[in-house]
C-alpha cells in the first residue's frame, strides 16, 4: 500500500501493465521526455524507451488514428490528449474508426485501445481547458466511457481499461490530479468496467454522481446527515457507459428520492439518461420529481467565475431539499 | 549571411514506361513474370466488367450507391500486385481492383454494395482493412500499422490508398508527418484522378504535382502516369524497397482519369466536359497494357475475347451466389452484433425488447 494521488496512481497503472504487457505503449504530445504537462507518464520513458514512451507531434487525430492502426496489429495502445477539449481534432477517429472497426469488420478488429484525457474545471485554467463532455463519448456506440472518482479507482479502472477488448474513453479529472491521496495497493487491483457502487449507504435519499463531483456530493451528504438529520445514499458511477443502472435502481427504490450531481451541461447531459432509466424501472417508487444539480448550458466561464459554473456543495444542498420535501 | 538555396533532401520525379499511344521505353521496361503480367491483366479486365455490371444491377435498383474503380485499375492493381501476402493493404473506398487482387471475394464486394454488412467483412488470412469512406481518415491507421511492424522488427510494409481530395485533408498532412518522423515502412499511394466529385485537380491544390507534397515531408515522391501498370509497378517496386529495408515512407502520385461517376449518386456530366472523358479514354490503361501484352506475344485477341467470356459467366455467378446470400440474411437482428466484444446488458434489453415487438407483430399480423 501506498498513499498516492490520482497522477501517481495511474502512473503506477501504466508501469505495471507496461511491464507485464509489452503490447502495451503510450503515446501522446509530450508524454515522453517531458513525462505529460500533468507527469501523468512520468518516468516510462527512463524505463521502457522511447518506442514505448511516445513523443508525437501535436496531432490529436494522428495520435488517435495510429492508435487505432496499432490495436488493428495487436497492440494495447493507450493514448493521451492533453486537455479534453482538444480532443474534437481526434473526434472523427474516434466516431468514425475506434467505436466502429470491430463492427465494419465483422468482429475481425477490435480496437483494444484506451484514450486518456483530463477533462472538467476548478484549477483555473485557460479556456477549452475546464469542460466536462462525456455525453459525446458516451452517446457514441462501441465505445465504453470511464469516469474514476479518485487515485485508487483510477488505478484500478485503467488496468481494466487497458485490459479491455473494446476502446475505452478515460477521463482524469484534473481538479483531483493532486488534491486528494489515497491508499493504493502496491499488487494487481481492478475494478469492472460497467459496474457502479454505493460509497455511502442510507435510506432517505440517493445522491447520484461520478468524478470530482462525487466528493461534492459526498460533503452535501454529510451536511444533510448533520443539519438535516437525513442519511442519503451516495452512488458513484465510475462507468459512464455502459451505464450500470442496477445499485441506483435498487437505492431509489429504497429511498424514493433522487437527485443527479455532475458538471457537464444540463440539457441532455448524462442526468438525463439517469432520470429515464429511473422513469423506465422506478417510477413508481418515486416519493418527487429526481432533481439534477449540473453545469449550466453555458461554455465554463473563465476562471475568475468558474466556480459559479460548477456545482458547490450549497446547490447540491439545496437540490437535495427540494428532492426531500416536495 | 548571403541567402542560399536549401537542398530539398529528396527528388520528385516524373515516370513513364508505356506511353498513351503504346510505345514503350524499353530501357526503363521492368522483367516481371509473364504468369504475374497476364493476372495482372485478368484482374484489371475482371475489375472493370465488374464495375460495369455494378452501374447496371444499381440503376435497376437491384443494389445500393456505389463508387466505381474504371480508369483508375491499373493504378491500383499495379501497385497492389507488388506487396507479398504478408504486407496490408489500408484502402479508402474506391480501391475494388486492388481488393480483388489481394483476394476478397467479389461476393462480398457485391454483399457490402446491396447493404449487407457481412459484405466489409475481410477473409482471415487477408490483412488487408475493410473500406474506410471519411476521405483521407485511413491514412493515420496505415501509420499506425506501419509504426507496429517496426516495433515487432517484422519485415512487412504498409501501403495506403487515397485520391487528390484527400491531400486536401488534415489527417493526410498527419500521416505523412507521422509517418516520416517516425521513419515507418508505408507506401502512400495517391491515385490523382483528376476530380474530387466536382472539384478539379487544380482547385484542390496550387502545387505543380501532389508528389512533390512529399519533400516537405523528409520523404521522397514520384509521379507516375497512373494508366501505365508498368511506371506504377515499378515506382511501388521501390518504394516498397525502401520501406522493407528500414529507410522510411514514400509517396506516389498515379495521375489517372476517374472514367466514370464519382458515386452513382452524382452525375459528371454537371461539371466536366465530354471532350475530357473523350480524351482520357485513349489512355484507357486497359487496352494499353493489352497491346503491349499482344506485342510480347502474350495474349492474342483470340484470347482477350475468351477472356471476356470466362469473365462475363464468373460475374454472372458472382450475382446468383450473392443473391443466394442475401436471402440468408434477412434477420434485422444482425444489427445488434459486433458494436462490443461482448454484448453490454443495456443492449441486450434494447434487442430482446425489439424481438418481441417484432414477434408481437408478427403474431397480430397472422392472427
């Protein structure tokens, strides 16, 4: 065991499935020499060379595109964008070629290949550096959408990632990157992909999220439990899709009372699958309307008002009220 | 400082063996087998009896839109006719003449035209990858091939298929790059057909030739006259040399015509001449390599029309195997395969519950 942050948690998921796999590479702009702009990659390239640690040029549809080309020769790419929102260069090979090769080829390619990216606001970032848009990914077929919510499920889930047949999107939030440590085993640890689970248990209300926004959330529910005298039930998701709907169905048919935490846009965003999952198989278990506390519909606004945009512990609070007392 | 000239690093040359009008430079003619010259042949004669039979069989509906290989097959077969079994082939998706000579059946050319996926499906024993239709997006995937035969030190080679729109594309610029930087074995084979569905050869770009595209690369090109299999066969001779023996990427501009539509869904005549397509049908590669064949005594007329024959009954045979397929293949359930590895539970419910709403309406239907 040891006491990592995420960065140095999925560093250390890296390194192991690098020595255990040598189909296993990272490629992406200035994650060789340089270890990441985050360190992310830090140091593979002292161990496993530069065929294995790999410096491109800043081309995000070529990083992606050859990744592709290299899962279809057999090898376990894992691919970095530097920022999120610099990763619509690479949307078309992503969309057009990773979600559908194993389909157009009748299931003679499958694309084994993972494409990491921090995504999300709250570090005071420049613009395109701070957005949250995983419904693009996960509203695309054939790709898998992975969201850990701290050092120990990133490690965890990116083994899986790595491991997995199909091209999995892994998104780093960069507000947790070093803001939080935790105790990671030094041995093999992976955690499914397409599997939720409750990271805080209790019968008044369920509290939905995944991400940096999870942490949020579980403060709200402290905050609740103490002023309120409510114990609601926290759901992290980790996948975002395929979308695993059985712990928050069986935890609204407990509670009867829902409300959706995440800081992507509101309109459309993944509370929107949510709650129709909810309409689909609780509906009537449903004690009021599943409330949602989300990014606005607005591009995040620069720095100096950034944290307006993004879902506090106070709205999250406030939403849960309007959940509990309707 | 004076100024000075910088040395590109690498030529761009211009090369023809066998001229529009059949005449041959002999210093220059290749030795290639005269087994391997008549399949040649076969396969590009093949190819364009095929293509014809696709713009009939589409016009009676009988299949869907597709995008016809006339006119560009000795650009195709003459440069796929060089890699060995064990080098892919990455096309775009005008690229059925080099399809058939790496060994896809036409049956399943003629499946994927009449809406089948079945049909992009790609024999095991090919590496070859199926049709990709965003121009220029197979270019990158190419690279990436070409970047694991290096890792796995095999000594394979990569040769990629795009046309003069797609040099217009980012992903083209990126997998030159790519590709030169990290000195991978591929082969960018350009087939320059003079229009990308309107838009001219001129309009896509200022430079004099695509080939010389390559030298601000780091990598050498070469324009061929696209309708001479000899140039083309020889240019990708050695840029497939070059490539085995650890130097790097080339690219090879094949000028060519586009004989026929760019799609069944667009007509030429819009916006090109008449007078053009007549121009470029007397250097039609097909007749040209026949008579150069005839005049090394290897195919006689006698033979051609025989040819013709054999191939206007394979195609025929072609039809009815496919037709036979694609009654096999009705069940719309199909669509719900290949997305994953292994079937996510929230898709298994999305089929179970379309198959029985198609059972319940089947079951009102008879009832």
């Amino acid at each position: 065991m040891a006491d990592l942050t995420m960065v140095e948690a999925i560093n250390l998921a890296l390194r192991q499935e690098m020595e255990n796999d040598d189909r296993v590479l990272v490629l992406g702009e200035d994650v060789g020499v340089d270890g990441g702009v985050f360190r992310v990659t830090d140091g593979l390239i002292d161990e496993f060379g530069e065929e294995r640690s790999i410096d491109t040029p800043v081309a995000e549809a070529g990083i992606v595109g050859m990744s592709i080309g290299m899962a279809i020769y057999g090898l376990r790419p894992v691919c970095e964008m530097q920022f999120s929102g610099f990763s619509y260069f690479a949307f078309h090979q992503v969309e057009g070629h990773a979600a559908r090769m194993r389909w157009r080829s009748r299931g003679r390619y499958g694309i084994p290949m993972v494409i990491r990216m921090p995504y999300g606001g709250g570090v005071h970032a420049l613009e395109h550096h701070s957005e949250s848009r995983e419904v693009i990914y996960a509203h695309t077929p054939g790709l898998k959408m992975v969201i850990p919510s701290g050092p120990r499920s990133a490690r965890a889930l990116l083994v899986s990632a790595i491991r997995d047949p199909d091209p999995v999107i892994f998104f780093e939030s960069k507000l947790m990157y070093r803001s939080l440590r935790e105790e990671v085993p030094d041995d093999e640890e992976t955690l499914p992909i397409g599997e939720s689970r409750v990271v805080r248990e209790g019968s008044d209300l369920t509290m939905i999220s995944y991400g940096a926004m999870l942490h949020r959330t579980l403060e709200a529910a402290e905050k609740l439990s103490e002023d309120d005298g409510v114990e609601p039930e926290v759901v992290d998701l980790l996948t975002i899709s395929p979308l695993d709907d059985r712990k928050f169905t069986d935890s609204v048919r407990k509670t009867g009372r829902v409300v959706v935490v995440h800081e992507a846009p509101r309109s459309f965003g993944p509370a929107g699958e949510i709650m129709a999952r909810i309409n689909e198989r609780s509906f009537y278990y449903l004690e009021a309307p599943v409330e949602r506390v989300t990014g606005f519909d607005v591009h995040v606004p620069y720095f100096a008002r950034e944290q307006a945009y993004l879902p506090d512990v106070d709205r999250i609070v406030y939403g849960a009220r309007k959940a509990l007392n309707a | 400082m004076p100024r000075k000239k910088f040395e590109p690093g690498h030529d761009v040359e211009h090369l023809s063996i066998l001229d529009e009008k059949g005449k041959l430079d002999s210093r220059l003619e290749p030795e290639i087998d005269d087994e391997l010259l008549l399949k040649m042949h076969r396969t590009m004669l093949f190819s364009r009896r095929f293509d014809e039979a696709l713009l009939k069989w589409q016009r009676q509906g009988r299949i869907g839109t597709f995008a016809p290989v006339s006119g560009q097959e000795a650009a195709q077969v003459g440069s796929a006719a060089v890699l060995e079994e064990e080098d892919w082939m990455v096309p775009a998706f005008r690229e059925f003449a080099a399809a058939v000579w790496r060994g896809t059946p036409p049956v399943g050319l003629l499946l994927y035209t009449a809406g089948y996926n079945e049909g992009g499906a790609i024999p095991e024993e090919q590496h070859d990858l199926p049709i990709a239709i965003p121009v220029a997006s197979q270019l990158v995937h190419a690279v990436g091939i070409a970047y694991g035969i290096k890792y796995r030190e095999r000594e394979q080679v990569v040769l990629t298929y795009f046309g003069d729109g797609a040099t217009s594309e980012g992903d083209f610029h990126e997998a030159m790059n790519m590709a030169a930087v990290f000195s991978t074995p591929i082969v960018f084979v350009c087939q320059n057909n003079q229009w990308a569905i309107s838009v001219p050869r001129e309009k896509q770009a200022r430079s004099r030739t695509l080939a010389q595209r390559a030298l601000a690369y780091g990598m050498p090109g070469i324009q061929v006259d696209g309708n001479d299999l000899l140039a083309v066969y020889v240019a990708t001779q050695e840029a497939v040399e070059r490539a085995r023996a650890g130097k790097g990427p080339t690219l090879i501009e094949c000028v060519t015509y586009r004989l026929s539509v760019h799609t069944t869904a667009d007509d030429p005549g819009k916006y090109r001449s008449e007078k053009e397509v007549k121009k470029w049908e007397k250097r039609d590669p097909i007749p040209r390599f026949q008579n150069y064949l005839g005049n090394k005594n290897l195919l006689s007329k006698d033979e051609i029309e025989k040819l013709e024959k054999e191939i206007k009954e394979e195609i025929q045979g072609v039809w009815h195997e496919t037709e036979k397929q694609m009654e096999r293949l009705g069940d719309p359930m199909d669509m719900f395969e290949y997305i994953f590895h292994e079937m996510p539970p929230y898709l298994e419910e999305q089929r179970d519950a379309y198959a029985e709403f198609l059972k319940e309406r089947k079951e009102n239907h008879d009832g």
